[in-house]
C-alpha cells in the first residue's frame, strides 16, 4: 500500500493549519465588518447546474461522475455558481441585497504547479440584487482592507470592465469568447506571443494587431470612472487602484467591471480576482439578479505570507502546558489546568503521568507553547506554582492567581 497523499491534493499539519485558519479569521473579521454574513454550499451539485457556465475549459476541469444513484453530479468548481443556485432556490428568504461570504474547499482536475493544486479552500464575497455602483466599490473597499489587514503594505487591485471587449468592431461576436481568453494571457506569455495565438485562431496579422492596439488605449468607462469615484470615498488610496485595459478574466460569465490584486515581491501570480455578473443567476431564478463578486486566492495568499514573513511570531493557540511532576500530585496538575481554562486560558494537561520532566519541557518546545507550570513536592506544599516561560528558559515561583494574570497579560 502507497501511504501518500493523491498529486494535487495536500494534508496540513498544525503550524500550517494554524496559518491557515488565522488568514480566515483575518478575514473573516473585515468580511463581518462590512455586514457579510457566512454561507456554505455542498461539496456536490448536480451536473447540470455547474456544466456550460465556466467556459469550454472549466468544464473540461470539472470532476464529474455518477454517483451510486445513478446521477450525474459534479464537486464544486467554484462557490459563485452555487450562490446562483442558493439564490434561486431561496429567493424568498433572503434579504435583498444579500451579501455573504463563503469559505469551502472546491475541486479543479488542474494540471498542478507552484500555487496551483486539485483542491484548495477558496474565499469569496458576494453583493447580491443591485447594480448600484456602491456595492462593487464596497468589494474594492473589502478587498483593500483585507490585504492591508493581513499585513500587506505594497499590492494593487488591478480594475477593467469586461463590455471593453465588446465594443471594440474589429472583432466578431463568434470570436469574442476566444479573443477575451487570449488578451487576458498578455501578462502571462507578452504581447508577441498573444498576438500569435490570435493569429494562430484565424484572425489576420492587421486585424490582430488592431485589436490589441485598441484596447490598449481604451480609457475607463463612465461605469468605471463612478466606480473609482465611490472606491475613494470609502477611503482606498489612489495608488491603490489600476485601471488596465488588456485585463480580461478568461470567465464567461462577467458583465461589467472585473478585478485582480497583485502583491509586489509574489511572482506567481495574481492572488484574487472578481467582478461583476448580471446575468448568472438570471439563468437559476428566471430573471435578471445583479451581482458582484470576488474570491480571494486563499493558497497564494498563505504562501505570499510565508514568503513575505508576515505571519505572526507565534500563532499557537494553547498558552500554557500543566506538567505532572509525579502520578501523586496528578490531581494537583488537573486543578490548575482546569482553573487556567476557567480564567479563559487554553491550557493543554500533559496525559502521561509517568513522563519524564524532560519529556514533557520538550514536547511543549515542540508545540511553540510559550508557557510551562510545574507543581512539585515544594509548590504542592507551600500553595503555588513554578511557571517557566520557554523561550527565556526564565522560571518563578508564584501563587495561581499570579499565574492567571501573568498568563492574560502575555
């Protein structure tokens, strides 16, 4: 038997869990500042609801199967489609607008790479039932704030409206889809080799290069321009924001405007993106529901903070381990722990009361928990306690009540 993990798909042990579970804490907190409220969908949808609304390569990624039913169902590729879905499906329960945030795991058959992988957790946030251009520059807001809340000082949100593209005469309706996916790898492979690829996909050398000179020029639109207006009052520093024309998002669903973030010094790639679709859930609920959107890049995200070392020195949870000196003053060990968890310190018992104290001094080392209490014969006798902080090695004697506040305060 292989014992190994499938390609694509990854465990996280505790340091990586706790990393990963502060960056949904920090955000989490800006999402519920701005009244996002949380949602989740299941790991399963029917087929049909997810096949033809990602393009010809989304559902070409798509795990799909059939089940032992005997149905055609399909693990999610993203959390959008499935907002369509839960929109539709509960339309009459839900305020409008609706705002939420969801954070799920969804699955992509992807050939897998640096910040790229078959499973990963993604995070979006979602204003659902108005076109108000206030509900797009208050996801531009979010954005903004949760990047510099996760400790990034130099990142741009790279900003377009998709109806650019349609606009521009020198392309036919037919090759619009084609033409949107192809501008959209400018960054990625350089103007030449997107030039190329239009050629390659049976438009003329003149006509190619017409197109890309055309929307390279192109200025926001009124669209955009109220957008940035409202983005400013919510406080995002000009500097912030990017207008770039040639951004496409290969996604076949976006109206209006559509968004990236990149953070400077993070080569891979950008770390989110999102935008505007009108459309989408008008094909679940029978009519046009306006929406606007983005999804954090969650695993790129944690690796920029990685690379960055931006995480916070010690993000362990467990403040404190209660050793046990001797299987006789177990029950004072027990006592402790359960008074530090009373006071609202986590507190971890060490579980073998035959252990050497080495053992137990080593394995808190191991877990990065900051503080160790000791109750020996002398403490037992004289009412307190020996607290040793492990990263001074420095240790004193004190009362339990002494311990609590000195545990709070740290």
């Amino acid at each position: 038997m292989l014992v190994q993990t499938l390609k694509g798909f990854r465990d996280f042990l505790p340091i990586e869990s706790q990393k990963r579970q502060y960056v949904i804490n920090t955000l989490k907190d800006v999402f519920s500042s701005y009244g996002f409220e949380p949602l989740e969908t299941p790991a399963l949808e029917y087929e049909e609801i997810l096949t033809g609304k990602y393009g010809e390569e989304g559902d070409k990624l798509m795990y799909r199967f059939e089940d032992n039913g005997g149905r055609r169902v399909a693990l999610r590729y993203d959390q959008t489609v499935p907002l369509a879905r839960v929109i539709a499906q509960y339309q009459n329960e839900l305020p409008s607008p609706f705002k939420r945030y969801q954070i799920q795991p969804v699955w992509r058959a992807e050939n897998t790479q640096k910040g790229r992988f078959r499973e990963f957790l993604q995070c979006d946030i979602d204003t659902v039932g108005t076109t108000s251009p206030l509900s797009d520059a208050e996801i531009l807001a979010i954005i903004s704030d949760s990047y510099e809340a996760l400790g990034f000082k130099n990142f741009k949100i790279l900003v377009n409206d998709r109806t650019i593209f349609s606009t521009i005469t020198a392309v036919k309706v037919e090759e619009l889809p084609m033409v949107i996916r192809t501008i959209d790898k400018i960054k990625k492979i350089g103007r030449e080799k997107v030039l190329d690829e239009l050629i390659i996909n049976g438009i003329s050398t003149e006509r190619a290069t017409n197109i890309i000179q055309t929307i390279e020029t192109q200025k926001p639109p009124v669209n955009i321009a109220n957008i940035l207006s409202a983005a400013k009052e919510f406080g995002i520093p000009d500097e912030r924001i990017e207008f770039v024309p040639t951004l496409a998002r290969g996604l076949d669903y976006y109206t209006g405007i559509i968004i990236e973030v990149e953070i400077d010094g993070y080569t891979v790639g950008s770390v989110g993106g999102g935008g505007r679709y009108d459309n989408l859930i008008g094909m679940f609920a029978g009519r046009q529901v306006p929406a606007v959107g983005f999804a954090f890049g969650f695993d790129r995200i944690t690796e920029a903070l990685e690379e960055q070392k931006l995480f916070p020195e010690n993000l362990v949870t467990t403040k404190a381990l209660v050793t046990i000196f001797s299987p006789k003053l177990l029950d004072n060990a027990i006592e402790a722990s359960y008074q530090l968890r009373a006071a609202g310190i986590a507190t971890e018992l060490y579980l073998d009361p035959q252990a050497k104290m080495e053992k137990q001094l080593k394995y808190a080392d191991q877990k990065g928990i900051p503080f160790v209490i000791i109750i020996g014969e002398d403490e037992a006798e004289k009412n307190v306690l020996t607290l040793k902080t492990l990263k001074t090695r420095e240790q004193k004697k004190v009362t339990l009540e002494e311990a609590l506040k000195e545990l709070q305060s740290a």
